[in-house]
C-alpha cells in the first residue's frame, strides 16, 4: 500500500450514507409531529370559546367533544387547523387554474418576478461595494458605517416612502417593489463578499505578487476562489430577505396581486385560514429559491475541483 493510500480519507459507502440519512430523519420527524400536536392544542384553546359562545347562542347544547371538534372546522377561527390550512392550499394551488386571480400560484408568481428582480439588484450593488471596499482602503472607513446604519431603519417605514417618491415620477409597478427588495438584500451579500475577498492570508497574496500577478490576476484567480463560500452564505440570506422586501412592498400600495395582496385581503374581511396559506406559501417559495441558490453553489463548487459532502 503507497502513502499516497494511506493519506486519503476513505469514502463512506452507500450503506453508511443511507444509515445516516435515515438517522437524520428521524429527529426531524419527531419535531414535525411536536409541532403539529402544539398547533392542533393551540387551535383547540384559541377557537373553544368563541365555539361555546356560538353554540349558547343558537340554543343548541353539545358535549365536549362535539365542541372540540367544531374548534378545527370553523369558518374564521382565530387559529386554523393545520388540515384547513393544507386544504386551502390544495384549493388555492391545485384546484384553481393558475390564470386565476383565487390562485396562490398566480399571487406567487407576481411576488417571485419582484422578488428575483431585487435579488438581481441587490447583487450587483452589494458586489460593486464589496469589491471597491476591498481595494480602495479609504472607502472601508467612509462607507461601511452608513452601509451598516441603512440596515438599522425599519422597512416598514422606508417602504411607502420609496413607493410615494417612484410614484410621483411615473415609475410604478415591479419597479419600486424591486427596489425595496434590493435594499433589504444588498446587505449581507456585501457584508459576506467583504469577508470572502479578505479572507487569503498575506502568504498567498504576497506569492501572487512575486509571481508579478496584476489587481485582476489576483482578484480572479485568488480573492473571488476564496471568497465563494462566504458569498453563497449571504446569497441564502439575501434572496430569502429579498421576498420578505417584495411582500412589504405589496403592502402599502394596495396591490391587487401578490403574496402580500393576499395577506391584506384575508386581513380585510378576516379570512384567517387565508392569511395562513399565504404565509405557508411565502415559506415555501422562500424555501425554494434557498435550495436553488445552494444547487448552483453545489454546482460550482464540484466545476471548481471541489470534493463532494
């Protein structure tokens, strides 16, 4: 056997990868079911009174149980079952054409094209600062403080103010939307980038430059390598922080489609089992494009030479 043998780590088999799938499912499984049956007690105490007090008053007397059970079917409860959400889901994304204004599908899709268009903003803007942060020193001192205190004002305040000021020069639509999400995601892809381009030890740069390698030799073939896992982390964050900022941006403008229209039309005519939809729908979505963004990590990774987890 050559030392080469010796130095590498033996890969796990089939067997053992699966044996240990199977040991992470298992925890998951039961916080699932704990979840679930602290929904199912919270609905049960949240709707029973308001469920008593119907019954007393139409005069009809029922025993406990048909009160628990009348707690998960109700039509606005305070807090819906977990089976009335997923229904409302089936209705909304199965049984509804996607055309339709009832789909969740066609409100999440108006929220997505403002949402992957801020993300795209954001992306830029925050890669334009890192890279000049990290080679011009005297903008590390100037602009980092007053990237760090945008971060530090509410959303909800700076939303309709962005919305006022693009609608009074004609500028409507996706656009503003777009905007908010930027703002919002702009953050930690900069924060990150800064971090990934910085993280070379001056071993390796001082070797870039006895190899007389120029600002952009050294940024492609040394910073930019190094800096990829620090920037996929920000990029999980920002575009989930993204669709939060497109759905803030459906709120102040009585949007007519969207995830956000949506959470404002079940809170208008108090369509509880909606807003719960909607919100697991946002989830979801959110969920998604995480997992996108970390497959075009993977992806780019394995391309660069990387071992597979």
């Amino acid at each position: 056997m050559t030392t080469e043998a010796l130095s590498l780590p033996a890969r796990p088999s089939p067997r053992k990868a699966a044996r240990r799938k199977e040991g992470n499912a298992g925890p998951v499984f039961v916080v699932v079911l704990a979840i679930v049956a602290l929904w199912y007690t919270g609905t049960i105490l949240m709707n029973w009174q308001g469920t008593a007090d119907a019954f007393a008053r139409a005069g009809e007397a029922r025993s406990t149980s048909e009160i628990l059970l009348a707690t998960m079917e109700q039509e606005r409860p305070m807090l819906p079952a977990p089976h009335q959400v997923f229904a409302e889901l089936k209705k909304t994304t199965i049984d509804t054409p996607v055309t339709s204004r009832r789909s969740l599908l066609y409100h999440a899709w108006v929220t997505l094209s403002s949402t992957l268009l801020g993300f795209g903003l954001g992306v830029l803007l925050g890669s334009v600062l890192a890279v000049s942060i990290v080679h011009v020193k005297t903008l590390e001192r100037s602009l980092m403080p007053w990237i760090i205190s945008s971060q530090t004002i509410p959303i909800l305040a700076i939303a309709p103010i962005i919305i006022v000021v693009l609608g009074s020069i004609g500028i409507t639509g996706l656009f503003p939307k777009a905007i908010i999400s930027a703002y919002l995601c702009f953050f930690p892809i900069t924060i990150s980038m800064v971090k990934g381009l910085t993280s070379p030890d001056p071993m390796q740069r001082d070797l870039m430059r006895t190899y007389s390698a120029s600002l952009a030799q050294t940024f492609w073939k040394l910073r930019l390598p190094a800096s990829l896992p620090y920037l996929f982390t920000g990029l999980k964050i920002a575009v989930a922080i993204s669709l939060v900022g497109a759905i803030v941006g459906e709120l102040p403008t009585g949007a007519q489609a969207g995830l956000g229209a949506r959470l404002l039309a079940g809170s208008y005519y108090g369509q509880t089992i909606q807003i719960w939809a909607a919100l697991f729908g946002a989830a979801l979505l959110a969920s998604l494009l995480v997992a996108l963004v970390g497959l075009a990590e993977r992806f780019l990774s394995r391309s660069m030479g990387a071992r597979p987890a």
